[in-house]
C-alpha cells in the first residue's frame, strides 16, 4: 500500500473530479428520469424514500453531472445542485439544457453552503458524495442550517462494511477484509484504473449516527438494499471467486429529519 500510494499526502479533490468526470459520466449510465441511490441501489421511483416531490423545494449536495436534480425538477420540484467540480456542472447545465428544464447548478463545497438561505429547503438530497466529504460534521451542520424544521436529508454512501472488502493497494474488492471496519484512516485510491487519485472517508454505522445526531437530525429509516438480481449477476456472478460478496451490502442510505 505504502509503494502505491507513496507521495500521495495532498490530494486536490476539485481537481481530481475534474479530471475524473468525462470517465465517470461516460461509465455511468445515469437516468434522468429519476433520482437514483449509486451504482447498486434500486431507484427512488421504486423506493419512495422523498416521496411526491411535486412543488418541493430540494438540494442535492454533491450532484455530480446534475442527474437526479433534473429527476426531480422533471418531476416539478424546485430543483438546485452543488458540488465541487466545474466540470462536472458543465456537464450538468449541458444535460439540464438537452432535458429543457430549470435547475441551478453552483460551485462549492458541501462543508460551506453559504449561497444558501438558513431554512430554505424542504429536503437536502445526496447520492454517493458524502465519502468524498473530509469535514462531515460540518456538512451535516451546514446541511441543518439550510433545511426547514422538520425538513429531510436523505443521502446514501458506499456501505462501510464494503470498504473493508476494498484493498487500495491491489485497486480490488478482495474476498476477505482487507482493512478493518474499526480503521477511520482515509482511503487513497486511483480512479478507476487511472492515475487520478482520490480520497474518501470512511466512518463506521455508529459514528454515522452519533455525527447526524450531533448535527440536529433524527434518523427515521437507515436502507441497506440488496441489488436488483440482473445487477449482482452482472457484477458477481456465482462462479466469480469474489462472490461470496454477493452478501455484503454495497449501499446504504439514511434517511432522516432536522429536528423541529
Ligand atoms: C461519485 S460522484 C457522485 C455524483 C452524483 N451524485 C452522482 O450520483 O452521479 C461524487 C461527487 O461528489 C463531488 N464532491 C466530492 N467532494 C465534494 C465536496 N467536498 N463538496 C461537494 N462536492 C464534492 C465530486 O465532485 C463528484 O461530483
């Protein structure tokens, strides 16, 4: 680990998901006609965790190339995206523009939301950015300013029990933990066979739950989805050597509110 990642201390996260993002967009086939919960996770169309989001005013906190904030203004609510990459928003306003609807994409770090309003939003949404986030105390905090009392922040996340299951060194998922659930160093890893480096953040189930509390949030559902069938078939199917982890579950998702 120490060979591959040797010289890796700083890591420009702006500058790396600007590099990162023509291979994310082109390798996700993300919908647009709803929003979705990462790579492995059934749909929010199917899971209704937000649901009717007709008139609702919602953020999406690392939106990435804006695919669900456009689900949700197709769906008539008052849709706004930020995140940290610019070429990931051009890619956003691009899409946004191609679907004919409104939604405002903005620059910025989801532990600083000051271009928003305190109370301005009914729901604050995320997909599959949070790991991403080194001060998530502070982001659950600025997350609280800009909802409403009783407003939702729904968000998923790489399962931390699959992060174990991730051997950085190697670039693989391994069959045994590679690291222990109890490590909360951050994971420094190459994108996707490239050599942009990213880093995420591990934290276990608990401290997920102590860090919302602390952040004024009650948690009302906590999901651990199994994939569709057709998607574990493709990714693990029975006779690949890693299909033991078929078993692990790839995401999770909090569903919570802001205390009133
Ligand atoms: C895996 S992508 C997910 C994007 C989008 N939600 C999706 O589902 O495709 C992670 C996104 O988080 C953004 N990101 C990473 N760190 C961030 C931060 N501190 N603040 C805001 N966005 C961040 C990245 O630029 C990237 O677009």
């Amino acid at each position: 680990m120490e060979e591959r990642t040797a010289g890796v201390k700083h890591i420009d996260m702006r500058a790396a998901w600007n590099q990162a993002s023509p291979a994310y967009q082109r390798r996700h086939a993300i919908p647009t006609d709803s929003a979705h919960y990462g790579p492995w996770a059934p749909l929010e169309n199917e899971l209704r965790l937000l649901g009717d989001v007709q008139g609702r005013r919602i953020l999406e906190v690392g939106c990435g190339g804006g695919q669900c904030s456009i689900a949700f203004a197709k769906q008539g609510a008052v849709a706004a995206g930020l995140d940290l990459s610019e070429v990931q928003l051009e890619h956003a306003r691009a899409l946004a523009a191609a679907e004919g609807v409104a939604v405002e994409f903005v620059q910025g770090a989801a532990e600083d939301l000051h271009h928003f309003a305190d109370g301005a939003w009914d729901i604050v949404f995320s997909a599959y950015a949070f790991q991403y986030v080194a001060d998530m105390p502070r982001c659950l905090h600025e997350c609280a300013r800009v909802l409403r009392p009783e407003g939702r922040l729904v968000f998923s996340l790489d399962h931390p029990f699959r992060d174990c299951f991730f051997d950085d060194a190697e670039r693989e998922m391994t069959l045994y933990p590679a690291r222990s659930y109890f490590d909360v160093t951050p994971m420094t890893w190459p994108f996707a066979d490239s050599e942009v480096w990213m880093r995420s953040y591990h934290h276990t189930l608990a401290t997920w739950i102590e860090m919302l509390t602390t952040a004024g949030f009650h948690l009302l559902r906590l999901l651990e989805p199994a994939p569709p069938a057709e998607m574990l078939d493709e990714i693990w199917p029975y006779d690949d050597p890693l299909s033991a982890l078929r078993h692990v579950p790839p995401t999770v998702i909090f569903v919570t509110a802001r205390a009133g």
